[in-house]
C-alpha cells in the first residue's frame, strides 16, 4: 500500500541559486520542501567558482612572486604549504554550505530532504521513502562533471573539477584533457605552483568559444607555460605502478602521454537525468535540459526550472538573474517578467585573465551582422607598461552603421573587472559614440578600453578644446 505523499505549497529542488524560492515561500506565509542529495550552496559554493577561484588566488600571487625581479624586486618561495592552500578552500566551502543549510533549521515553514529526490507520479516525488508533492515545483538541481568514454577510463583513478578542487597532493605531472575554461583554470592553478601541465585538446585552440583572435592569443601565451596538444583524439588511457599513460592521435601521429595524474575537464551535464521528471510530464530536449518558456516555466503549469539544468548560461550570475524572474513569476509579484539574457558577460579566471560580452566576431560574421573593429593593446597604455602586461589587449565589435555595441573581448590583468562596464553599457545600448565621451582617468586600466572604443572605425570624438 502507498503512503499518501506529505503536501507543501512548494518543492525546492537543489540548494543553489533556486533554493531562495523557499525563502520567499516561507516569507509569504507557504510550506516548502527543499530536496537536496549533497551539501547546501549548489555548484558555485562547493565545486565551482567561489573554491576554484580561492585556490587561483594562490596561483596569482606565486606569479607575482615569479615576475617580482622585472620589477627590481628580488624574491624566492621557500615551500609551498599544499595542505594550507587545500584546506582553505575546503574549509570555506564547507562552513559556507552549512551557513546556508543553518538558515532553514527551526524554520517551521521550511522541511529539509536530504537525499536523491525522482519524481513517482504527477508533481509528487520520492526521497529516501517518502513522497512530497506540492502544486508549485522549482527544479535547480544544478549539472556535474562529464565523464568521457574513454577507452580504460574505468581501471584509471582520475579528477574531475569536483575532486581537483579538493586534491590532496599537488601532482607532478598532470595531464589535462580539455582545453575549455574548467581546464584552463586548473591548469593555472597546478601550473603556477610548479606542477608540470600537459593540456591535450581536441580543436585548433584552446578556450574555442572564445572570440577566435582571443583563443589564438592565449593558446600562444598558454604554449609558453605548459606542453598544449591541439587536434587531438584521445583513443584509450591506462595506469600501471602510479604511472597514467594517455594514448592520442594528432595530425603529427599517435603519442603517448604519461603523467601520475589525470584531470578530465570536458564539460558538464544537467542533473536533470536523476529526477526521472518524465513521471510528471516536463519535457527535456536531446542533452537533458529542461525546456522552459521566456518566463522559466516547463510544459507543465506550475514546474519551474532555472540554472544549468536550463543551461541557458552555465554561470552563477546568470543562475541568480533567473531566481529573480523565477521567483517574480512563480509567486505573481505582478505581470510575468521575461527573462532578458542581454548582454551576459562572463570571465575565465586564468593567466592572462579573460572577460567577454556579447558577439564574437566569428559570430557576426556568421550571422551576416555589419560590423566593424576597434582594438587596442595594454602594451600601448602607460598602465600596461606600467604593470608589465604587454601580452593583453581588448577588442570591440560595434555594428558598422550604428556604432553599437555588439560585443567586447578582453584578455590582459583584471579583464573580470574591465568588461563589465561595456556589458551595463551593452544593456541599455550605448554606442561607441558615447563611449568617446567619457573622460577616464590616467593611468589607469579602464583607459585602454576607452581606446579601443575609440579606435572603432566611424566613432565620433569629443571636439577639443581651444588650445588643448
């Protein structure tokens, strides 16, 4: 006989950036359930961009360390204390995750699940042997590593971002496959701290959705630090005495590459396939992802979904902009509100640092966009040479008629802070125009992106002052 599922005004599946409908459920007075199989914070608090970006700081700092002579300062690293660095990283994740678990506890509003949640029957779940349903569902439960079917793959020990994140041991030699942001990052952080990186890619360059000119450059710079193998198909890996072997082919011919560790760094995959949320009808399309409408809404009234199981953008920012429309539209705070991805900008944390907006300009010539270029080198500011960055540079896409701007591309120190002036400026439709009015302090970073809006074919210069 099946026990009657215990009703809520509201399920909450995962604890990222979703989990906040079940404050604002409690705030108006509901019940919420929230289901979640791991520690509370999602992705982003546990296995992603807060740890990963602790852990790059290191990273950073033992460059500065490595680059101090340049500057007439003359340094030396006596060791590096891998246990500190780790359990750092491993200590504010944890206490962050239970800050956020700590907020539900004595909430009589609020019924934490902890456990694998599916779906058994329309808007009614199971987890560990007791059924929830609720007329109003929010699906957040987040993505995890792919793991690629590699041939040997399952005799190997191996890493995905989840377990290099919280590492043990600093590798000697770490095989990297994949050259997307994950890898890169952790290429950076192994890479700077003396690990020797081979980075085994399958395309032409490495970071490929990046704007082509930006994915060149850095897989040039990348060349310098680490051992890059581009065009390559991995056919199988082994592990024999501590020693990993990866068996590639490349247009040069087959190699074999040995290391003690192998980190696989080749995308991720929504969770969506552990809900089994074909039992209440929400439909999915060929990758997993759950299929939402403009306001985040699934096929079935009342299920909402946001974060990477949409994937609109696997980004934390992008999660927390959907929890405000979801959260808007689930609870009718007024006419339902479209989500506008406008103008998304993101950063890959590694060394040299890249921040990106908008079009890339494969994608606009693909798109048959009008469009025309402006660019700049940090070299060419009296900041850049200040700081010794003469490798950065930043490179706009303005549409040819109009001078809007269609996207920016920066690669060089503090490129995450730099780009989000041209992506508030990309929100509301400024042109280069407006740009070339602004007055920006000198020397500072900012002002080689001024430049470089400058230097756009057609922009139109503040007029000079008499005498000027």
């Amino acid at each position: 006989m099946t026990t009657a599922a215990r009703e809520f005004d509201v399920i909450v599946i995962g604890t990222g950036s979703g989990v906040a409908i079940a404050d604002s459920a409690a705030a108006e007075g509901l019940t919420a359930a929230i289901v979640e199989s791991g520690p509370f914070g999602g992705t982003c608090v546990n296995r992603g961009c807060i740890p990963s970006k602790q852990l790059i700081h290191s990273a950073d700092v033992m460059e500065i360390i490595d680059k101090a002579a340049d500057f007439g300062i003359i340094a030396h690293v006596d060791a590096i204390d891998w246990d500190k660095i780790i359990s750092r990283v491993i200590s504010e994740a944890d206490d962050s995750a239970n800050t956020v678990e700590s907020r539900y506890h004595g909430n009589d509003k609020v019924a934490i699940y902890k456990g694998e949640g599916r779906f058994v029957d329309f808007k009614t779940m199971e987890v560990n042997g007791e059924r929830i349903t609720a007329p109003k569902i929010m699906v957040a439960a987040g993505s995890r590593p792919v793991v690629p079917p590699i041939p040997g793959i399952d005799g190997v020990p191996y890493l995905t971002s989840d377990e290099a994140l919280r590492y043990d041991k600093q590798p000697e030699k770490l095989i990297v496959v994949g050259g997307g942001f994950v890898g890169i990052e952790l290429a950076h952080f192994y890479g700077a701290l003396g690990t020797d990186v081979t980075i085994v890619q399958r395309g032409p360059t490495l970071l490929p959705i990046e704007d082509e000119d930006v994915a060149r450059r850095f897989t040039d710079l990348a060349k310098r630090k680490y051992r890059v193998i581009l065009d390559a198909e991995t056919r199988s890996v082994s592990h024999n005495n501590g020693e990993i072997s990866l068996e590639i082919t490349t247009p040069s011919g087959d190699q074999t590459i040995i290391g003690d560790t192998l980190l696989l760094a080749t995308g991720r995959r929504p969770n969506s396939d552990r809900l089994d949320l074909d039992k209440t009808g929400v439909q999915m399309n060929a990758r997993g992802l759950v299929v939402v409408d403009e306001y985040l809404e699934t096929n079935v009234p009342g299920i909402w979904a946001l974060g990477d199981v949409v994937g609109r953008y696997q980004l934390k920012h992008n999660a927390n902009w959907e929890w405000w429309h979801a959260d808007h539209n689930m609870f009718d705070r007024g006419p339902k509100a479209a989500v506008n991805y406008h103008a998304m900008p993101h950063a890959v944390f590694a060394s040299p640092q890249i921040g990106a907006v908008g079009m890339t300009e494969q994608q606009a010539r693909d798109e048959g966009v009008p469009y025309v270029l402006g660019t700049y080198e940090y070299a060419w500011s009296a900041h850049g040479i200040a700081i010794g960055d003469l490798t950065g540079f930043v490179k706009i896409i303005a549409h040819a008629e109009t001078r809007e701007i269609l996207g920016a591309h920066i690669m060089g120190t503090d490129a995450a802070t730099l780009i989000q002036d041209i992506a508030n400026g990309m929100r509301i439709g400024l042109t280069t125009d407006v740009y070339s009015q602004g007055i920006y302090v000198h020397p500072a970073a900012p002002e080689v992106v001024y430049r470089a809006m400058r230097s756009v074919p057609g922009t139109k210069f503040p007029p000079m002052q008499p005498n000027a």
